[in-house]
C-alpha cells in the first residue's frame, strides 16, 4: 500500500503489529517514520521507542526490545534499520543475526509492539523463509521513487494545501534540475515558499535563482556536448567541474554510467519494451530513463557505443597511468569527434 494509506489505516485504528517500508525513496520513508514515531506520546518515548542499525546492531538485541511490555503506554515501537539480510547482498564483517529468532517472532508477533523494518532498497530476496513469512504477517509500504507524473501531483498536492501554487514552467524547471527525484523536490520547498510567500505564487525564476544545478546534470548537458562533437564547449564545461573540485574519475564514472545507461535504454526500447518497463529492468529512475530515451533519439547506437567504451579506456589510464586527467578527455575528444558513424 501506499504511505498515504498506511497513514490512514493507523490513523483509524488499523495498526498492524510489523511493518515493511521498502523502497529507495528517503522523503517517502521517512514520512512513515516520522508518523509511527508520533504514535508515541512524548513522555513515553525515551522508555517505548527502539531503533536498531542492523549494519551495527545484532538482530537479537531489537528482538529482545520487540518482545519487551510498553512501559507506561500503550505500544512500543521497535525500528529496524537497513535490515540488509532480507536481500541478496552481501555485507563484508556482516554480524551473526538471529535470522531463526526473527523466524520465530513473526510467526506469533507481540500485539503491543509496532515492529517496523525501514528497507532502503529495491526489493527483497522472494527466495528467503524470512521474507514469505514477512509477506504473510507485515504490512508492506511503498516507498519506491514515484513517477514523473506521480511526483507532479504529489508536489501540487502538497502546495495546494499549503495555498500555493506553482507554474508549469516552474515545475517543469524543478524536475529538472532535481531529476526529479520527490526528497531532492521536498528539501528545495521551503526556500522557494519562503521566496513567494508574498504572492503565493512559485515562478519559474524563483526556481532558477534558488535551485541549483546539480552535479549529475552538468553531466547530462557534457554527454550531450560529447555526442554532438563540440570539443570546445565540452572540455570548457569538463574543466568548470574540475574547478569545482569534481574528481576526474568520479566526473568519468558519471559520464560512463550515463553513456552506458543510454545505451541499454535503447537495446531494451529496440526489443519492445516501453519507458516503464526499461526503468524496472535497469533498476533506474523512471525520469532518468524518459530523458535517456529522449536524447537516444538524436544520436546512433555506434556513437553511444564508442563514446562508452572510450571512457572505458580513459577509466583504465587514470587508474594506471600518471597522465594528466583532463590530457586524458582531451584526447577522447578529439579521438570520439573524428571518427563519425555512417547511418
């Protein structure tokens, strides 16, 4: 179910006694948190509120909390956090968690204990007895990241009820500089409320003074300028990243990762699948997915090929070879711009 309605299900007295947040999208998550925790009364909260790292915390100490009375209330809220034994990863230094008395404890949960398990990742290992007996016994609440058109309502909304409105052209300008990724959208709000507080009325300059470019969109516009050959332009912007302190190997794996996501975008598009389809298979952003898809549109497989495997090569000399960096993307310029496909 979605946050919203998870909300008002505990809000009408539907509480279930273990909760599932899974999902990548932090404003989403801690939404739900941030509501379970005000279930408990302030005075309460230091004796009937637990929250356990399991990166850094044994299993069996939030169990034995999940198994304890409230103290003076009515519930006791238990939290676990990045329960990454749910998943397939792997964890070097992992601790030794009582998975079994996890096992056990779902198969006959403590009513007065919210038992929540906070899942900032995309999915659970299907294949694992702790996660078919999650599924029989929790509650799961979404928390993926929306889709464009879903975080276009979700802001409106939110802007509404606050009395504000916001342009299309403004709206338009904020996803784009935030990828339009809801946690990014959210922290930006307040300043551009506070901007327009007069007027009640979000512009789109208020939106191209206050938010900020950011670095992987710099990025996206030097893909384009490395796509379309413009050496010049291209390596002024490639030395403005280094000026701001941008690591070359960080500005080249972003660069990689954006030529190798297109790339697949436009295999998986070639073979049927649609927008949607192509982010869940990438495990991608479905914003990111859609401008891929609509910059593929100008530019030939060959170029997206050669240009990725070009800053492959750039990748492997940083790493090896003492050359100047910024010597380095140089000559993948120049080598990328002389050497045209044929349609």
């Amino acid at each position: 179910m979605q946050v919203e309605e998870a909300i008002k299900n505990i809000s009408n007295g539907k509480i279930a006694p273990v909760y599932v947040s899974l999902g990548t999208e932090n404003y989403l998550q801690d939404k739900f948190k941030n509501f379970l925790l005000s279930l408990i009364p302030a005075d309460q909260q230091e004796f009937n509120i637990g929250r356990y790292d399991m990166e850094v915390v044994n299993l069996s100490v939030a169990l034995n909390d999940a198994m304890s009375l409230p103290f003076f209330g009515e519930y006791r809220l238990v939290i676990i956090d990045r329960p990454y034994f749910l998943t397939g990863m792997r964890k070097k230094n992992s601790l030794d968690h009582d998975l079994n008395g996890l096992l056990k404890y779902l198969k006959n949960p403590e009513t007065a204990t919210i038992l929540v398990f906070t899942v900032p990742y995309p999915k659970l290992d299907e294949r694992k007895k702790l996660t078919k007996q999650l599924r029989k016994v929790a509650e799961f609440v979404d928390c993926q990241p929306l889709k464009e058109r879903e975080v276009r309502s979700f802001v409106s909304s939110v802007l509404q009820k606050k009395g504000y409105q916001l342009n299309s052209d403004a709206l338009d300008l904020l996803l784009e500089r935030t990828g339009a990724e809801l946690t990014s959208i959210m922290n930006e709000l307040p300043k551009l409320l506070l901007a327009a507080q007069e007027s009640k009325i979000i512009s789109w300059s208020d939106v191209d003074g206050l938010v900020a470019r950011s670095f992987e969109q710099n990025v996206f516009d030097l893909v384009d300028l490395v796509l379309k050959r413009n050496v010049k332009d291209a390596l002024s912007m490639y030395r403005d990243l280094l000026l701001q302190k941008e690591e070359p190997l960080k500005i080249n794996a972003i660069l990689e990762g954006q030529f190798r996501l297109m790339l697949q975008a436009m295999i998986l598009r070639e073979h049927g699948y649609d927008q949607g389809s192509v982010a869940k298979e990438l495990k991608a952003h479905p914003y990111r997915v859609k401008l891929a898809l609509r910059k593929n549109r100008q530019f030939k497989r060959k170029d997206l090929q050669d240009a990725y495997i070009g800053l492959v090569h750039v990748e492997e000399k940083m790493k090896s070879s003492s050359i100047d960096p910024e010597l380095l993307f140089q000559l993948f310029l120049l080598n990328f711009s002389q050497h045209r496909s044929v349609a």
